[in-house]
C-alpha cells in the first residue's frame, strides 16, 4: 500500500541531472556527479559510508508502509488459528512477507524514478539522487522477491508463497506499471496487491484459503481508497505536476472528498459483517462500531469542513485505524478460543 506508493508520462524529459547515466553507464545525481561511497585511504569505503549505503538498500524496501502490512498478516494468522500457532511459524511467515513487499516496494522505486524526481515527497529516494544505481535496485528487488517466495515455500507452506508472489506482481505489474499511470481507478483496482497479506497470513496459518479468509481482505481493499486519496488531497499539485492521473486530479478535489465519505460508509459496513457470520463475537462489534464511528466522523468533517489539516489527520487516524481494528480481531478470536 503505498503509505505509501507509476508514471503517466514515462517518456516526459527527466530533470536535469536526475536519472540520467554517465558515459560509462552510471548514474548520476542530483548535482549531477557520481555518489559515491566515502573512502579512507587506498580508496577503502568507511564503515560509516557502508551503513549509509546499507539503510539507503533498507529504503527501497519501505519498512514503514511494511509494518502495517505485518501486522495485519499476523493478526489474520491469530483469527484463522487462534488454538495457537507455533512462534516459528508467525516469524517465518513475517519474514517472507517482509521481503516480498520489501521487493514489490525496491522495484517500484526503480519503475518510478523518474516521477520521483519531480515529486517533493520522493525526491530524496536513494534511486532519484544517485545513491544507488537504477540497475541495482532492480536487481535488488527482484532478488528480495525470488527470495521470499523460497523462503516461504519451504519454511511455511507452498500456497502462502504463491499469494504472497500474488501480491508483489499486483503492485508492481497491475498498479504501478499498468493502472497507476492510466486511470484514476488505480488506487481501487490496485488496491488489491496491498490486501493481498491478510490472505498469506490465513494460508500460512492452515494451509489455504476458506470464505472466512475474504473477509480481512475485503477490509484492506476497502480501507485503502479513503486512505490513500486523503494523502493524494494533500499532494495533488505533484501528481498534477507529473500528469500522473489520480482522483483529485482528474475529478476534482470535492468529488474525491464525497468519494472518500462514500468508501468509508461501505467499509464500516463490510466491517460489521463477520460478526454476523459469526466469526467474531461482541467484543469485536463494539470495537468496530466504535472506530467506524470515528472514521465516518473524520470523513464527514473532510466533506463539510475542507482543509489540509482534515485530510492530514484521517490520513494518519486511518493507520490507527486499520491497526486498532485488526488488533481487535485478533483479541476477539483469542479470547474465545
């Protein structure tokens, strides 16, 4: 999910220095010099300039958007087996699924880099100022993503890899290389890949998939229009900047906001429906109705009352939100077990 993440005009001059190789195939930056790493003698890298190089590796992986996506696969495994799972098993599956975003989100950063030189959220990315080479990244994410699907393949179980693979070729392929940069539709369609964890979690927890599965799912697909295009509100000049077609751009800030109290109403309702299936109980209700409540009331407050600073702040309660909402599920399914 991009906390967090295509060009419509991929054949658009890059910014100068940006981007750009030198004459023997490597990438310049912003200054339009190789980086290179620090040395210390006899041309030597400095163990500072080695960690340096190692977080901006880290960077490409976005941890950040990563946690959120962690923990709604190990609360998902808590509510598909909450007679207990084995602690290896939860770890394995958070580390193949670390590496399989952490891939998704490396070659994103090399698909993007032009877009993101122009951006100012993104113009510090270690692609965009020549930390690290293009290829590299690429070949960095694709590794991650090989080694994911191994590792998960063989320490969890063969289907939790194959979603998890599922999910890292709906980011990259599906959104920001063919949606992403063609349709204001894209953070919908796409959203997707970004639901994809909830679904490795269940498969990692018994071994498939079931009805029951579809459920956390349909919660993150939901949550993330609302989520994503309250930040697209508070960057919409960058993207207008950059042609790339986002629902602010192309429809108007006013029909975004309306579309934002419009997914939030469905996904509070979709989020009331396991508790009648019977997959959660009271304590479950409660929590979601309380923090839908919340939601639609920052939602509304955005239609009614427009401003930054109602779009900055349902952007970040929405992470609150979806981490509090899958705890919630998590603790519902473990205390009646």
């Amino acid at each position: 999910m991009e906390s967090s993440a295509g060009v419509a005009d991929r054949g658009a001059a890059p910014v100068p220095g940006v981007g750009r190789a030198g004459r023997d195939g490597r990438s310049l930056g912003r200054n339009g010099r190789r980086r290179r790493l620090g040395s210390r003698g006899f041309g030597q890298p400095s163990i500072s300039a080695l960690i340096a190089h190692a977080g901006d590796y880290l960077a490409l992986t976005k941890p950040r958007i990563i946690s959120l996506l962690l923990w709604t696969t190990v609360a998902t495994m808590l509510v598909a087996r909450p007679d207990g799972l084995p602690l290896s098993t939860v770890l394995w599956t958070c580390l193949g699924g670390y590496l399989a975003a952490g891939g998704a989100g490396a070659i994103n950063h090399y698909l993007d880099r032009d877009i993101d030189s122009r951006m100012g959220r993104t113009s510090k990315r270690p692609i965009v100022e020549g930390r690290i080479e293009p290829i590299h990244g690429l070949l960095f994410g694709i590794a991650l993503g090989a080694l994911a699907m191994l590792q998960l393949a063989i320490t969890v179980n063969v289907p939790a890899a194959l979603l998890a693979l599922g999910g890292l070729l709906g980011y990259v392929g599906l959104y920001t290389a063919w949606l992403k940069p063609r349709t204001p539709q894209n953070i919908v369609i796409g959203g997707a890949a970004g639901a994809m964890p909830p679904l490795v979690g269940w498969a990692a927890a018994t071994g498939g998939l079931t009805l029951e599965a579809l459920i956390p799912f349909a919660i993150v697909f939901l949550w993330t229009p609302p989520h994503f295009w309250a930040l697209a509100l508070l960057i919409s000049d960058d993207y207008e900047r950059t042609g790339v077609p986002m629902l602010p751009v192309v429809k108007g800030a006013a029909f975004t906001r309306r579309r934002i109290l419009a997914y939030s109403m469905l996904l509070v309702a979709v989020t009331v429906l396991p508790v009648i299936t019977g997959l959660f109980s009271a304590l479950y209700l409660v929590s979601a109705l309380v923090l839908g409540a919340g939601f639609l009331a920052l939602a509304t407050r955005l239609v009614r009352h427009p401003s930054r600073k109602a779009a900055l702040q349902l952007y970040l309660s929405s992470l609150a939100y979806l981490f509090v909402l899958f705890a919630a599920m998590a603790g519902d399914r473990l205390l009646l077990a």
